[in-house]
C-alpha cells in the first residue's frame, strides 16, 4: 500500500503531541517580566523535547519520501514509534513538575532511548517492505544511528547522579539531530525523479 495514509495519521498525531506539551507549560502567576521566572525550567524542557519531536517528523518525512509502499508491518512499527512519542508529554511534565528530580529525568532518558529504537525497528521493516532500496542507499552506515542509543544510555546512568548531566547528554544527542539528516535529504534531491 502507498504511505500517504500512514504520514498523514503520523503528522496527525505528532500535532496533537505538540499542543499537549505546551498546554503543560507552566503560566506565570503574576503580571510582571521577572514573573517569567517561574516558568522558565518549564519552557525549557517543553523546548528540548518540542526539539525531539520535531526531529523525529523531519526524519518520518524524510524517510518515507524515499519509500514507495509499506505493509501492516510498517504500520505497526510505526504505531510502535508514535507509542513512544505519545509518552513525551507525560515524561516531560513529571520532569518538570518534580524540578528536574532523578528519577523523572531517568524515566524521560529512556521514553526518548525507547523512541530512538522504536525508530531504528520501523527503519529495518520499512527496508524489508519497501524493494526499491532507496532508503538503504540512502542511510548509508547511519554513525548518528549507532551514537545515539550510546549517548541515551550514558544519560539515563549519568541522570541516576546528576539529572543535569543526564539532561546534557539529552541536549547532545538533539543537538547531533537538529539538522536534518542531510543523506536523506541529498539522496531525494538527488533521485527526485525515481
């Protein structure tokens, strides 16, 4: 089957992820600048994971320009990933209600460890389901693939200690994301008329 449906449904989804984490932002009491203060931790972590999911529709779209049909299980691996991004909001808020406590930031590192292996599963079925092989042309070795979980681990431990060193971990591995993945994006400019 094509993948209009299933982008669609994803884009749908990743939407509505988005408006639950900034309806969660915390509202300053007061009605002055310095009252911006309070919300401040909440803006942050509403930013860092507003980054994540953002990164993961950039890649979805860009992955599935390259593919031109999926079966039921692409469709399940991709309900697998949007499980996982469906998490955010509930694991960024208990984060920032518990004032970047330990075992939130634990719980928030492996929500995002979690996504990222949930993402690494629909890249295998999407490869097995899609024949043409432009999204393994495409991927090449994928080093950002293999550093990430790496990185995620090393904060999810590191968190355990320090929540603020778990959290810069978090920070690097959106940082290593933030610009889109230039294989794909080279290789669909490249073979736009495939």
């Amino acid at each position: 089957m094509r993948t209009s449906r299933l982008e669609a449904f994803s884009d749908g989804v990743l939407a509505i992820i988005i408006t639950i984490m900034v309806l969660e932002v915390k509202i300053p009491h007061g009605e002055e600048f310095s009252d911006l203060g309070d919300s401040f931790p909440s803006l942050l972590t509403y930013l860092l994971s507003f980054i994540y999911i953002g990164i993961y529709w950039n890649n979805h779209h860009h992955q599935f320009q390259l593919v031109k049909r999926v079966d039921g299980v692409v469709l399940w691996a991709n309900l697998h990933l949007l499980f996982w991004l469906s998490l955010v909001p509930f694991t960024t808020a208990w984060m920032d209600e518990s004032s970047l406590a330990s075992a939130p930031t634990v719980v928030y590192g492996v929500n995002l460890l979690a996504a990222a292996i949930a993402y690494y599963v629909l890249q295998q079925v999407v490869l097995r389901a899609d024949d043409a092989g432009h999204l393994e042309l495409a991927l090449g070795n994928d080093l950002k693939g293999k550093i990430s979980p790496v990185l995620y681990t090393l904060g999810i431990l590191a968190a355990f200690v320090s929540p603020a060193v778990g959290i810069a971990f978090f920070v690097a591995v959106a940082l290593l994301w933030i610009v889109p993945d230039r294989r794909l994006e080279s290789y669909v400019a490249e073979h736009a008329a495939d």
